[in-house]
C-alpha cells in the first residue's frame, strides 16, 4: 500500500496546497537548506515527498488556512488510473453519506478503498459536502482534457427553459431524464430550479466512474429532501437503453459530438427513429430522437449541439420532419465559450412532444423560433466568452413567447414560418434570419456617434496632459520589492482561493461578486456570487488587486463594494501613513515589472506578485505619480471604448449603405 510519504508531488502541486505561486516555492528551494530533497521526475519538473513536504511546510510556518483535505488529494492523483481515482471519490462520498457503508466495489484497490475510508473521516469533520465537491473539482481539473461537461451557469438556463415550455404538469411530481448525464451537472441545475413537490431525477452513463460520481453529486444535492428519488445507470444509452418505457417531463442532455462509433449497424431498424434513421455521421439526432422517446405528451427537451446540426445535408430530412410534426420549437445560437469546445458557438435545441389533444398550444405550429444570442459575449484579448446575465435574460426572454405567436420578440429572435424553413436545404442556423433585423436603430446610432465623439474629446485632452508630462529613464530611482514591503508592514497580501462548488451561484445580488481570472479575459465583470460566510480572500474598497498570471497581468485599486477573489489574484491593503494606493497599483501594474517578475514559459506562466517592484519614495512625493497613473487609467481605458465604438460603427455604417440606405451625402 501508498504511504504518504511515498506520494510524489510537484512544484506546482505544493503551490496550491500552500496557495502561492510556483516561483514562490522554487524561491524556499533555493534559499533553504533544509526543503525535501528531490524523489522523483526531472530537473525541470522535480517531483518530493508529500510527507516531506507537509512537515516542512508546517515547520516553517507556510501554511494559512489550509484544510486537511489539500494534502488528501495527491494521494487519490497518484492512484493513477483515471478511473480509479474517480471511483475513490464517488466511495468516499457514498461512506460519507452512509458512515457504516463498506465498499461494494471490486473494482477498488486495496489503497483506493483505504484512501476513501480515510477521506470520509476526514469530511464528517471538515463538512462531508464540501469534502466532496473539493475532492471532485480536483478530478475533473485534472483530466480536464477527457471530459466534458456542462458549466453551472448553462446548466441553469437548458433547466429553466424546460421547465418554463413544457405543457401541463406530470403526475406525481417532475420527472427530469439525462442520457448522457456525465458526473451530473444538467440534473442538480434541474434539481435547484425545481420548487415543487416530487422530484425524479433519473440519468445514464456508459462510463462507470462519471456514473458514480454522478450518483454521489445527486445525493448531497437532494440531501435532506424526502420526496426525492435518483438513479443513475451505467449503460450506452443508444444501444442498451436502461429505461425503455420512460416518459419524463423534460429531458436535459449535452450528448458526445462527432462520435461515428454510436451503433449505425445494429440499430438501423430500431423503433425510436420516427423522423427517419440517422445517417452514420449524424449522431446527435440519434440523440435527439432518443430523447423525444422519453418524453410524455407535452413534455419539454432541452439539448446541446454543435452548429452544423442545424446545417448539414445529411440531416435535412429529419430536421424537416422535426418541424413539419411541430416538435422542434427553438433553436437558439449561443455565443462561443459557453461549453467545450470552447471555440465554437453552440446551440440548444428545444423540442416538445406532441401535446394530447387536438386544441393544445403546440399542434399545429406553423412557425419556429430562432434565436442568435452569439451578439452577447464578453470582449477578450485572445478569448471570447459569454456574458451570462445578459445571455440569460435574453433568451429566457425570447423562449418564453413560444405560445404567444402574436407577442413581440426581443432583438435578435424571430419566427420563422415553416414553409419558409422547408427548403432544399432545411438551414435552422439562426443567424441565417436574424442579422437583417438586429441593425441598430437610428437613435442607437446617434447615440453611439455621441459616446464616440465625447470620448474622443476626453482622449484630447488626457493626450494633453499627458504628453506635458516631464519623464526621464529615472534609473537612479531605488525599488522594493512586494515581498520586502510585506516584511516591513507597509502592506499586507493575501492570495484569492477558490471557493466551494456549492458556494458559488450565479449572480442574484445576495452574495458577494465572486471575480476570477476567466472574468478579467472577457470584461473584467463578475460572472458569479458567493455567499459572505464562504469567500476565502474579500477585497473592499481601496484595495490593490493584483492578477498574478502573465496572459492577464494587471493591477488595480478597487472601488465600489467588497468582492470575493479567485485563484491567482491577489490582495494588497497598505498602510497608508507609508503607501498612497494609486502609486502602488501604478507601479505594480507596469509592464516590465511584469515581465522581470513572470516566468513566462506559456500564457498560463504565472506571475511572482512578491517579486514586483515598487519605487521608493516618501508618501508626499508619491501624490504626483499617483495622479498621473490615475491619468494613464483614464487614458487606456477611453482608448479601448472608442476602438470598440468606432469598430462597430464602422460596421454598421458599412452594412448600411451596402444594402443601399444612404439617403443623404454626410457634410
């Protein structure tokens, strides 16, 4: 059996159990004697005792707030196997759950059975719950690259639309169904959304580790409630499917894209495929068609898909049967970053299954929603993402006027009559119909015209200013480090963490703005909340944060309400008889302090935040460079609004008069 002391971890790993940067603890290797000597892996990626390591952490008094649960996890990581360690996870969860439980899987190793016993002791007195989330999140971190799965925030709006277009109310409570459940994320949104009384939350998944651990994030996220029943199977849901005669209220699934292997041979007969067989290279509606198999009349699915569903040739006859039975409602484009892959602009897809009756609100549909919300993403350097609450309000907005043919619709959704959509090419890509009628207005234009030419002004005059001011190479100048100012009580730093699963909601305005490092690539908004009592690192006002990570290196005082931090931002709270805020975050914020204190070796590399420097100078004189840093904020920022007002001006205009709309020569 594994000791610790014989579990292997690496430089980065030490990191994030101590919360510093890697170069931190490159930099106590270096300059003291007595770190672990190495055990393991290479020169450049050296891997010590974990055992070792935790003493000398403690000893040496490098540990803040850290939970026992940081040094378990490199033990459940060096089980190997990926599946083994999922495994673990999910039995440490079902012993926390049920403390006199014994393992019932032979699958488990000696070690992975002990290794669970031991973490479940250890949640019964840290919090069984966070125990589990911890323990999964640094799962599904690792092999980040061999799963996907569905974010919270997408997760809540596929539940929400559900709920919201399903016709009439099942018996005996909500029946929610997942045939390519994952670890679970799709069915705890529909567990939180749903208030009423009985809940079913029944689920598949081929693979038995994310089965498990599906099964396990369902019982604590139904903990409590007694009118509650989950079961999640461990089957190909295609080829074996464990529920043949379901019929559920709404169906949520985010299905295996692009897979040719899904069972084209042997299930070319089966009696699910009423809008027509699936060709070899449309898998997904084989999924969709699966779907609507398990819905009762009335009841609502709500799926995932790449944008070439709604467009390939090989799919045109089943997307027309799709919409000449009235089944498919919606079909709404989602901005690129919503879920893996990241790069591509997703779609949902709604269906709904024929509704009893000749009168129902459904039969007949003569028309489709199409919905282009890809408009709604946050600007990024490099990286595109979405702006959730916008993204969420638009299109809970545009599906809820299904039913209601005559109600105007939201910029950016229309409805489309079928015959229009019956074409030779059946294309239901939304963005097919929606760009004609989403130009701005000619009030929105002038407007825009007016915030450009009132920001150019501004741009003017800081030029000015700023082009005033006397500058030398100020080599002379002597610096501190961040790391000096700390040890002589001119500030104080504190590292952001990341918090519990559970802890963090979407944004409701209950908790406190929860910012990462995702955030600050797109706008630099919060995407997320978390509850007070569960913010590890909180900035108030006047607070420097720091970004400590080379691809969004930045530095700013905070203004406004308190707000939580993630990993790799960082906390500074001066002493301000010594250090006027302004001037530090100037100062930090420079770009070859930067790059002097980052490693540089991807965008990933990470920032040193104790290696930045900060000139030296008495508070009094601190005040004029303050002030001018005040300016060169004002400066960058205006530049990055007019370049953004300009951009899309130029388009618009462009898009005008190249269909034809100028009807007056400008002056």
């Amino acid at each position: 059996m594994r000791t610790a002391n014989s579990v292997p971890v690496s430089l980065a790993e030490i990191a994030r159990i101590a919360g510093v940067g890697r170069a931190a603890v490159s930099n106590w290797r270096r300059r003291h004697d007595s770190f672990p000597s190495r055990i393991g892996g290479t020169d450049v990626s050296p891997q010590f005792s974990l055992s070792e390591v935790e003493h000398w952490l403690r000893d040496n008094g490098k540990l803040h707030d850290v939970t026992g649960r940081e040094f378990l996890w490199p033990r459940f990581e060096a089980l190997g196997s990926r599946d083994e360690s999922g495994l673990a996870v999910a039995e440490a969860a079902r012993r926390m759950r049920s403390p006199r439980a014994r393992s019932h899987d032979s699958d488990l190793s000696e070690e992975a059975r002990d290794l669970a016993g031991e973490a479940a002791r250890l949640g019964r007195s840290e919090g069984p719950r966070e125990m589990f989330e911890f323990l999964l999140r640094r799962w599904l971190d690792t092999h980040v690259r061999q799963l996907s799965t569905t974010p919270t925030r997408l997760a809540s709006l596929m539940a929400r639309i559900a709920l919201g277009a399903r016709l009439g109310e099942g018996a005996g409570g909500l029946t929610v169904f997942d045939p390519a459940c994952g670890t679970g994320h799709l069915a705890q949104a529909a567990a939180q959304e749903y208030a009423g009384p009985g809940l079913a939350l029944l689920g598949c998944e081929r693979d038995p580790a994310l089965a498990a651990l599906a099964a396990a994030r369902l019982g604590f996220a139904t903990e409590g409630r007694t009118d509650v029943r989950t079961e999640i199977a461990t089957a190909d849901a295609l080829r074996a499917d464990p529920y043949p005669g379901l019929k559920a209220d709404i169906a949520l699934c985010n299905p295996p894209f692009n897979e040719r292997d899904w069972g084209y041979e042997e299930l070319a007969t089966d009696r699910r495929w009423t809008h027509g067989l699936p060709p070899r290279t449309e898998p997904e509606l084989a999924w969709v068609q699966h779907l609507l198999t398990h819905l009762r009349p009335g009841g609502t699915a709500v799926v995932v898909l790449p944008p070439a569903v709604a467009s390939r040739k090989a799919g045109r006859r089943i997307r027309g049967s799709l919409l000449r039975t009235g089944i498919l409602r919606a079909v709404v484009a989602l901005p690129p970053g919503c879920a893996q892959p990241h790069s591509v602009s997703l779609q949902l897809w709604v269906l709904r299954a024929a509704p009893d009756g000749p009168g129902s609100a459904a039969s007949g549909a003569q028309d489709a929603l199409l919905v282009d919300a890809t408009r709604l993403a946050k600007p990024g350097t490099r990286e595109q993402g979405p702006d959730w609450d916008p993204l969420t309000d638009f299109v809970l907005s545009a599906v809820s006027r299904l039913d209601t043919p005559g109600s105007e619709l939201p910029d950016g959704a229309v409805r489309i009559p079928l015959l229009d959509l019956l074409d030779d090419e059946v294309d239901l890509t939304p963005g097919r119909y929606t760009s004609a009628g989403s130009d701005p207005s000619g009030v929105e234009l002038a407007a825009s015209w007016e915030e450009l030419t009132g920001s150019l002004g501004r741009l003017t005059e800081l030029t000015r200013r700023l082009s005033k001011l006397g500058l030398s190479a100020g080599e002379s100048r002597t610096t501190a480090t961040v790391g000096d100012l700390v040890k002589a009580g001119a500030l104080t730093l504190r590292a952001g963490q990341q918090p519990e699963e559970s802890a963090v909601t979407p944004l409701r305005g209950t908790g406190l703005p929860f910012l990462n490092v995702a955030d600050l690539l797109m706008d630099g908004t919060p995407s997320a909340e978390v509850a007070p009592d569960a913010a590890p690192t909180v900035a108030e006002e006047g607070d420097v944060v720091v970004a400590g990570v080379v691809r969004a290196f930045r530095a700013w005082v905070h203004e406004g309400p308190p707000i939580a931090v993630g990993p790799q931002l960082h906390v500074l709270r001066v002493d301000a008889e010594k250090l006027d805020t302004h001037f530090l975050a100037g100062c930090l914020r420079a770009p070859s302090n930067g790059r002097q204190a980052g490693t540089h070796a991807s965008s990933s590399s990470r920032v040193d935040i104790r290696r930045l420097h900060v000139l030296q100078l008495p508070l009094g004189e601190q005040a004029a460079y303050a002030e001018a840093f005040r300016q060169l904020t004002s400066f960058t920022q205006l530049l990055t609004r007019a370049d953004a007002l300009g951009g899309q001006l130029a388009g618009d205009i462009g898009d005008r008069l190249a269909a034809g709309g100028l009807t007056s020569p400008g002056r």
